[in-house]
C-alpha cells in the first residue's frame, strides 16, 4: 500500500492558481489513471484534473470554491501497488498545502517581474495574478501592496482587500507611513479640499436591493459572466476609453476569398474565414505603429515585442472568451486560418488550456458576426486598444478613378476601436485605424495562400 499525491498542475507560464469547482470523487471512491477527479477554473477556462493513478480516493484537501495555487497537493490516492510518490508520515492540514513550499516563492517571483514590481513578497506572503493586476493598474508599489492586511487564507490579500484599499485610499481614508503600516488616515472636514476632486472609486460594498412590483425572472449569473461583468468594470475604472471610427471597401478581399475557399478547403483541410485576413492586417499596422501593442505599469509603458492577437470568441452559452494567438507575425495566412479555426472550436467546446487565453498583447472582436454595423468595444485589460470589426455589407458608392468618379456596388465594412487615451492620443489611434482600413482596402486581388 502506497499514497500518492495529486498536485495542482501547472497550467502554463502565467498560470498562478485555480479555482476548484467540482469534485467528481469522493474519499473511499475508486478511480483509475487518467480518470476525472476534479474539475478547475483558471480566469474564464475550465479544465480537468485526472488521476496520475489507479487506486482509492484517500483525501480530499481542498473544497469546492477554494483557491489554490500550482504546485498545491489537492488530494490523496491510495495504491495497491508502487513505491509512495512523496512520502507522507503524518495528516497534514489543507493550509499546510496551500502553498507549494518550493515551486510557489519561485514563480511568485517570476509574476512580481512580469509585472514590473519588486520581488520581495514579504517572507511566504502570496499574491494572485488578480490582486497583482489590480495593484499595477492602480499605481500601487509592491510595498504599498505588503503593507494591506490581508483576510483571505494565512493573511492573503484577496481582490476585496485590494479594492477595499483602493477605495479608501482614493478618499483619503488610508495612509501608508514610513512604518510601512496602513493607518487610518486623520478625517477630514467637508471643507477641506483634499476631501474633494477625487476620482470616483470602485464600490466595495454590496449593491442595494432592488424591489420589482411587476413579473420578473431572476436568473443568477454564473462564474463566467460574473468575470466578465468586473473585468469590464475594472477597464473601464482603469483606462479612459476613446473610440474611433473609420470605414474600409473590402469587395477585392470578399471576392478573393469567394474564389479561393474551396480550394483552400481542400487543400490545407481547414476554411477560411474573413478572421485571419484582418489579424494579417492588425499585424502589418503594428509594426508600423508599435505603441498599440504596448501596456501601462504605473508611470511605465511597457511596448511588447511579441504580437498576440485575441480573437474575442462567442461561447454557446452567450458568454465570451478570449484565446490568444501567440507570435502572429509569424505566421502566414495557412497557419493563421488554421490557428483560428482551432482555438474556436476548443472555445465553442470547452477544451481551451489556460494558457491559451493568456498573453494577449492586442485584441480583435467581430461584431459584425452577430450582424451589428460597428461597436464601441471595451479595452481588454492590461492591453491599450480594442478593434471592432462591423458586418460587411453591400452599399452603393462613390468609387474615383483617373477618368472621374462614377457610384457602383461595393462590400463596405465599418471598423472601429477604442483605445487607451493615457498613452494612445487620438492622432495615432486614427492614424492605427486607418492604416488597417487601407491594407483591408488595398488587399491583392491575385494574392497566393
């Protein structure tokens, strides 16, 4: 008889922790090797964790809804043959596990410089990707950041604590001392003017409870949507949106694609859409006009040399979701239509990896799949600008040549983007835009795949 541990695995390079949601064992329970024993969430992804082999169900370390990070033993197996992968003498505790003791200072570490902060994590202090987020969009220095009490699992600072802090420091409530320590700040009368001209804070608290007087459905939202309601919040709190607007004749693409499809089908065993055209598009801009494939830490702007392009995704279930296609400057046209085809239908299953919604440096979403003309689309934090591409549709117009202007029936296609106006002015988002519009519009006709 032997005991194995089940670890949280590592779910890719940003990949810090997860969200347990469902166990499909229980203690006592038999289970064979590669067989489901739980399942978890990583942001917006789902997953599952199998067993690493075949035996009993002897501990389960964790509870549904707890956090755990990478590296964390979550549950104990029971074999019937082998050598104990680790050996185990006596029952440890969940919060004995919640930390790996060697993996999670060191990837810890790894997130304190992928965000621009210092590493010291005040001794064996943890910090979610989330809480790490919200500190460099809000300015706040890692040692302003071990300065907030934490109240989640041994002292963690969880993302109410952070907003919490964010909310009190943004009033005036908390000061940081040359201690280090978080102090109530003295109160300040009505008339005083550091009370006034601060810029409104994010809500901490609950929001009030509305009465209906007439028939209403209440439907709760699930994980997913509750994710995406305050990542959209958050960009809009964090970045001051600007949106702008351009228009692109695309009949040489529409009729390219109309000629090539089938073959292309055929050929490479995958379709192609109008998607990987415009990303093709997205990257020639970039190269131009680096800035947009950038982010802000504090007073810092960060310009990416590597060009991941979000492809923002429609689920069955009306939610939304983001993959991420890594280095699409260097792909061309076969690998790009492959990629998007394939992340697609991972995200319309399911069966995205963590890390594949990870790195995005700029994001695309079609609105114009849904029929809309155009969009005023939300930055996808921490990148600095968002292009919405409209439906593409038949429109009789002006049309100039060497021998005069004459009206005749093109495909038109509305594009718009709003962008970070901290770091974006409305000069070179225009001129980003537009760039896009013309190499939509100047698409060869005769181009080979």
């Amino acid at each position: 008889m032997s005991v194995v541990d089940l670890v949280m695995p590592k779910m890719g390079e940003s990949i810090m922790e997860a969200t347990i949601l469902k166990w499909h064992k229980q203690p006592g329970d038999p289970v064979k090797q590669d067989e489901t024993v739980l399942e978890i969430a990583t942001d917006k992804v789902d997953s599952e964790v199998p067993s690493t082999s075949d035996g009993i169900i002897d501990q389960l370390l964790f509870n549904v809804n707890d956090v755990v990070p990478v590296g964390a033993v979550i549950a104990r197996i029971r074999t019937t043959t082998g050598e104990a992968v680790s050996a185990i003498h006596q029952p440890v505790s969940p919060a004995d596990h919640y930390r790996a003791p060697e993996q999670a200072p060191r990837e810890e570490k790894a997130v304190a410089a992928s965000n621009g902060h210092s590493s010291s994590f005040n001794g064996n202090r943890f910090y979610s990707p989330l809480v790490l987020n919200i500190a460099s969009s809000e300015g706040i220095s890692m040692n302003e950041l071990e300065s907030i009490p934490g109240t989640g699992n041994e002292g963690r600072v969880t993302k109410k604590d952070i907003l919490a802090y964010v909310a009190g420091r943004n009033t005036g409530s908390y000061q940081v001392h040359d201690t280090g320590k978080l102090q109530k700040a003295p109160e300040l009368r009505p008339q005083e003017p550091a009370a006034r001209n601060q810029p409104p804070a994010i809500a901490s608290q609950a929001p009030a409870t509305i009465s209906y007087s007439g028939k209403a459905e209440i439907i709760e939202m699930d994980r997913t949507r509750r994710l995406i309601a305050e990542h959209m919040v958050r960009s809009k709190h964090t970045s001051p949106h600007v949106t702008s607007f351009s228009e692109a004749d695309v009949t040489n693409m529409v009729q390219w694609r109309d000629k090539v499809k089938n073959e292309f089908e055929k050929r490479e065993g995958t379709k192609i859409t109008f998607t990987p055209l415009f990303i093709e598009a997205v990257v020639r801009c970039i190269k131009k006009y680096p800035l947009l494939n950038s982010s802000l830490d504090g007073d810092r702007i960060i310009v990416k040399k590597d060009i991941n392009i979000g492809m923002a995704t429609a689920l069955p279930s009306g939610n939304l979701i983001v993959p991420v296609i890594k280095n699409a400057d260097q792909l061309n046209l076969v690998g790009l239509a492959k990629q998007v085809n394939s992340l697609a239908e991972q995200a319309r299953n399911n069966k995205l990896k963590p890390d594949d919604t990870q790195g995005g440096t700029f994001t695309l979403t079609n609105v114009g799949s849904f029929g809309s003309l155009m969009g005023t689309p939300i930055i996808n934090q921490p990148q600095v600008a968002i292009l919405a591409v409209g439906a593409i549709k038949k429109r009789p117009v002006v049309v100039e040549s060497p021998h005069g202007d004459s009206i005749a029936i093109r495909h038109m296609m509305y594009l718009s983007m709003s962008y970070d106006h901290r770091i974006i002015d409305g000069a070179l988002g225009a001129t980003f835009l537009t760039a896009v519009a013309n190499e939509l519009e100047n698409f060869n006709p005769e181009k080979e795949f």
